[in-house]
C-alpha cells in the first residue's frame, strides 16, 4: 500500500480529512522507521495522550453530575489505558496501517504500547490539523462504549458510591455509617454496620472490615429502596 493508499484508509477510518497529509503520516510512522525519533510519531502521542485525557474527564464531567471525583477518576483511568486504546487501534483497523521498521514484528502481534501510540498519535494529529473538535467527535465515537461499560462496572461494583448517587440525587441527603457492634480479638475483629440516609436506619451487615461491612449495608440499603420503589409503582 502506498503513501496515497494510507492516508485515504486512514481519514476513512477516522472520519477526518487532513490538510496537511504529511502529519498524517507522521502520526502512523513507528520511531523504526523514522529518520529520527522527532519525525516520528512519539511527538503527536504525548499531545494525543494530553486531548484525549482531557475529552474524557470532560464527557465523564458532563455525564455523571452527581458522581465524586474518585470514581470520575477511576473510570477515567479505565478507558484512557492503554489497553482500551489498543483494543479500539484494532477495532477500527489503525493497527494495520502502521508504519513500521523491520524486524519490529507482525503487526497482529504487535505490544500493547505501540497500538495505543498510534491511536493517540493520530488524536494528536487531527487536534494540531483541525482544532478540538475533530478529535473530541473522533474520541467520543470510539470510546462511548467503552466508557458506558467501565461506568457501569465501577458502579456495580461499588455500592457505596451506587448509594451515594442515589440519596444526593433523589432524596437531598447523604448516606452516613453506624457501627451498631463489633466482636472478636483485635487482629480479627467483625463489625456490624448500617446505613443511615436522612434519619432512616437501613438494615445492618456485618463485614471482616469496615470497609467490606459498609459495602454490604450500602448493597443491602439499595436493595431495601429497591424493593420499596417496585412495590409502590
């Protein structure tokens, strides 16, 4: 595939057309087989890596309103890593129009690093040839599912931040823990704990931490309303 043959793929697959073909092919080139690491494609990845951060905190900003930063922070981490990035350089077929050295390898094979490079390579690219717009439509087409997914794993996979959501956004309160007892000798104590939203007492859990204890009474909080939700509509 020639040079022309690329670029014409490549502003296919990202649904962009360049102004300047030269940083387009910049953004793909592999430091393996450039005449210098400066007319690679390392350049153009720093700044992916900066826009893409920053479209992402932006959208997770906008989306979950009532979410803290901690858990912004840990979907954020998810979806910018690198290998969701790889993952989605082989979904579109970005991979493949890599221009690399020999002896770098097949490119079915190839690290998790260099994949993520280039996708962010070429976010840098489109941000420096067309301003934010272009790279933040090309960012958002190919990472929604994958940010839809880690918010709903991070979610279901913490009740307390689950909970937390909840009583701020339907009842204007915020979810406080009782410790209601605790047993055991102190290398191996258990505690008993319940969730407190407004005044009202939810049932209680016991844990071998206080962390694990708070879990499972935010868990059983959310069931409770639940419940009480399904039975009233």
């Amino acid at each position: 595939m020639d040079q022309a043959e690329v670029t014409a793929r490549t502003e296919q697959l990202l649904g962009y057309s360049f102004r300047d073909h030269d940083l387009l092919v910049t953004s793909l080139t592999h430091s393996s087989v450039a005449n210098s690491r400066v007319e690679s494609n390392e350049r153009l990845e720093f700044l992916g890596d900066a826009v893409l951060g920053m479209v992402v905190c932006e959208e997770l900003y906008r989306r979950f309103g009532d979410w803290l930063e901690g858990d912004l922070t840990k979907v954020k981490s998810v979806v910018v890593s690198r290998r969701i990035c790889a993952e989605i350089a082989d979904e579109i077929g970005l991979t493949e129009l890599l221009i690399l050295g020999n002896g770098v390898g097949v490119k079915a094979a190839l690290p998790t690093s260099l994949r993520a490079a280039v996708f962010e390579a070429v976010i840098g690219a489109m941000f420096v040839d067309g301003g934010l717009d272009p790279a933040k439509r090309f960012i958002l087409a190919t990472m929604s599912g994958h940010l839809d997914r880690s918010a709903a794993s991070q979610t279901h996979d913490n009740f307390k931040s689950a909970l937390q959501q909840f009583a701020q956004r339907e009842l204007s309160a915020t979810p406080h823990y009782e410790i209601l007892d605790e047993q055991g000798p102190d290398h191996s104590k258990c505690f008993e704990i319940c969730v407190v939203i407004g005044g009202e007492r939810y049932p209680s859990a016991w844990g071998p931490s206080k962390k694990e204890a708070e879990q499972e009474a935010a868990k059983r909080a959310l069931e409770t309303i639940r419940e009480r939700t399904s039975s009233q509509s």
